[in-house]
C-alpha cells in the first residue's frame, strides 16, 4: 500500500527535502507520495485533522514546538529536546520524534570531523539547542556565541542546559571569539542565500578553530566554507545533515535502514541539484518587464553565464535592434534570432534574457523546452509607464503606444505562458522575483 508523508511548515518554497525524500524512497523501492503543506502557526487546530490522515510527516520551522500539543507521546529525544521534527501516525496515535541530532552527528562523521573537546556554537535558537545536547552527550565543553549586545538572549538555554548537565556553560560575543577550539558550528542563517556575502567568521578568526560545520546547505560554499578552505580545516556544509535526517525518518516511518555509502550518493544528488548547471534559465515576456535587470541578477546570484539575445545579436551586426530592423528589416532579426537560440539550445548553464518577439518566432522548440523558462508577466499599464520615454523601441514608434502595447500583450501572452514552466510577477522588485525563480530552478527534476 502506498504511504502518503509529507513535510510542515511556513513558508516551504525552498525546500529540497521532497527531492531527497524521493531520492531515499527509491533506495528501499517504497511506494509513497511526500507533500508539502505550508501554512501559518494560526492555521494549525484546522489543518491537524488532515495531518491525522497521513502515515507520517516532517516538520520544521515555525512548527517544532507548536506540534508537541497536538501528540499523543513522544520519543525521549524529542522529548528531551523540546522539539519534534518527524510524527509518525501508529494506528491513529500521533507519535513524534527528533531526527535533527542524529543527522548533525551523521554529517560530522561523514566529513571526517570528530565531536570532541571544546566546541563554539554560533546561535541560540532551536538548532543550536539540539547541536548543544548532542556536544554535551559527547561530554564536549561548549560554548555559546552571539552577536554585539545579544548576550543575554542566550541565557535561557544557557540555564537550562546548566541544570541538566550539571556543567557551566560560557556565552561570548562575536568580537571576544579568540584562544583556541576544537570546532565551530554556525547554527544561524548567517550566510544562506541570498544574503551569501556574510560569514558569522572573519577570515582571521577562522584560524581559532580546528574544523568547522556550517548547518546551511544553500548555498553549498557558504563565505565561512570558503575561508575554512583556504586554510587547510576540515569543514562541512548542513546537507549531509539533512540527508541523514531523512533517512531517519524513512526509517521511523517504514522501518529500513540506509548505509552510510547510500546516505553519501543522495547527499551528493542533492549538491547537483543545488548547483545545477545542467539546464539553462530562460526569461520570457513583454518588452519592459525587466528582463534584463532580473537576468544579471539572477546570473550574479547563481554565479552562471549571461546570455542576453538582443545583445549578442546586436554585437554580431554592430549595431542596435532598431538599426537592424531598419536597414535589414525584420525577417533578417528573427532569422538571427533562430539562429542564436538553436547555439544557446546546445548546453546549459546560462541566464537567458530573451527579446520580446523571440518565443512567437523562434522555431527552435529545445530551447525552451530543455529549460527552465520563466514568464516574467506584466500589465499593459506598467509597460507603457516604463517604456513610455524610450524611443529606441522599433515595434513601438508611431502614434498611440499605449494602444499598440495593449494589443501586442493580447497577441503574445498566450505564447508566452505556452512555452513557460514557471510564471513571475514582473512588477514585484527584481529581488523577490530572482528567489522565487531559484526556488523553481531548485524544484526541477
């Protein structure tokens, strides 16, 4: 019989965890579907009686102790620390259980890294609380660290950390870090995309600290990773973290075991996946929906080739759009235009921003389709405000603009949401729209 899983929380958009949840079922050849079910913390007395229907489900943030009230028992991990992270549904009962611990310990052992001595955890919240119990089991001194002024945001897992361990427990800021450690451990979003710029570390700091682990997974050479390679240390990024605690799961769930060699291979499927050059991403819409703009941000971003159509074409003629309209007309564009997309169609790994006519024209039917292709939709309104000054638009010279733009979105649209995998809304800020697009890119199969 088929299993139905799933995974809980707000919001869910970036989650890898169906992909490697599918990837680990494959393993054991189970039968099931895994869902997601994002909604809000208010939501949840109406959405348990559904989650009651299920076989089982993760959880994660902001739902981990709001869970705990809606169960029937729980497994003494959970129960010992605070917070639940899978449920699995025995005869009706409700039954949580905490997989976080065990995947932090999976993911140092597999980077060769050992829990021992004197361990620094940047962060207070939730998984440095697991992370402190799993360094205090292994009899590790640890110490917490927060940022300048939050001191005392730490005190309270410091305390109770202290009552049940019978150990002091030290709290510095990030300007005190010094001396020597055996391994840091980021447990905040310090440096997850798409804020990658920042590291919890300096680059001097690191050298306080014989190996680091980094709890982020996206992206997969967080800032802090990079300056712990440079210098030799031993270092791992959170996905073999969250792999092993899938595979936890799965075994809670249906009761199968998984190798280390099989955690490592789903582990290294779900790398590609993040880092995926397979496949390229190509931007489709009217004329001002700001192609461009999102496509060097989003090329930026992901740290891939920029391909920009009307640009190419314009370097290989020498001259603008308009000027090749004028004195080769249109065919000869479009001709141009195939002719590009069929050279752009031959690999991956490119940001595409395409001219506004090449899907009505482009007679090359692998390069959207061997693609992510995005609609980035826009208004017809919103069009004219941005374009109305810009007089180097050739289908839009002569009277009445607003009327001929009108028109051309009437004709066009249909064609650009027939090509497109994913739509966009084009008048949201180029940031919220370079997420949203990542998060698709990350979806693909």
């Amino acid at each position: 019989m088929k299993k139905t899983l799933g995974l809980i929380g707000f919001p869910l958009s970036h989650s890898l965890s169906p992909f490697i949840q599918r990837k680990l079922f494959e393993i054991n050849q189970i039968c099931a579907d895994y869902s997601m079910f994002s909604f809000p913390t208010e939501q949840f007395d109406e959405k348990i009686a559904l989650l009651k229907e299920l076989n089982g489900f993760n959880i994660t943030i902001p739902h981990k102790q709001t869970i705990i009230k809606y169960l029937d028992t729980l497994d003494p991990t959970a129960a010992a620390y605070g917070a639940v992270n899978t449920v699995k549904n025995e005869n009706g009962r409700l039954v949580g259980f905490n997989t976080d611990g065990f995947g932090f310990l999976k993911g140092l052992q597999m980077a060769g890294i050992p829990l021992c001595g004197s361990v620094l955890i940047y962060g207070y919240g939730g998984v440095a609380r697991t992370i402190s119990y799993c360094a205090l089991e292994k009899n590790c001194t640890i110490t917490f660290c927060t940022r300048k002024g939050s001191r005392n945001k730490a005190s309270g897992l410091c305390l109770e950390l202290q009552k049940k361990f019978g150990v002091q427990i030290s709290v510095i800021e990030e300007n005190e870090i010094a001396g020597h450690y055996d391994l840091f451990v980021n447990a905040t979003p310090v440096g997850m995309f798409p804020n990658c710029d920042k590291s919890p570390l300096t680059r001097e700091q690191i050298s306080f600290f014989d190996a680091v682990f980094d709890t982020i997974y996206n992206p997969t050479e967080t800032l802090l990773l990079k300056y712990a390679k440079e210098q030799g240390k031993r270092f791992s990024n959170g996905l073999s973290m969250l792999v092993a605690q899938a595979a936890r799961a799965q075994s809670i769930w249906c009761d199968v075991s998984f190798s280390d060699e099989q955690i490592k291979a789903v582990t290294k499927a779900a790398e590609q996946k993040l880092n995926k050059r397979d496949k390229n991403i190509v931007l489709v819409g009217f004329m001002g929906s700001g192609k461009t703009t999102v496509s060097a941000l989003l090329a930026k971003t992901l740290n891939m080739e920029l391909a920009d159509t009307d640009s190419l074409i314009e370097q290989r003629y020498n001259m603008s759009v308009s000027e090749i309209f004028k004195q080769f007309g249109e065919a000869e564009f479009r001709k141009a235009e195939n002719e590009l997309a069929l050279e752009l169609s031959r690999d991956g790994g490119r940001v595409i921003s395409c001219g506004g006519g090449l899907p009505i024209f482009c007679k090359c039917e692998e390069f959207f389709e061997n693609a992510l292709t995005v609609y980035l939709e826009i208004t017809p309104k919103c069009v004219f405000e941005r374009l109305k000054n810009d007089t180097t638009r050739p289908l839009l010279n002569g009277d009445n603009p607003e009327e001929k733009i009108a028109r051309l979105m009437v004709e066009r649209q249909g064609i650009y949401e027939r090509v497109a995998k994913f739509r966009v809304n084009a008048e949201d800020c180029p940031e919220n729209i370079v997420k949203n697009i990542i998060s698709a890119y990350n979806n693909l199969e």
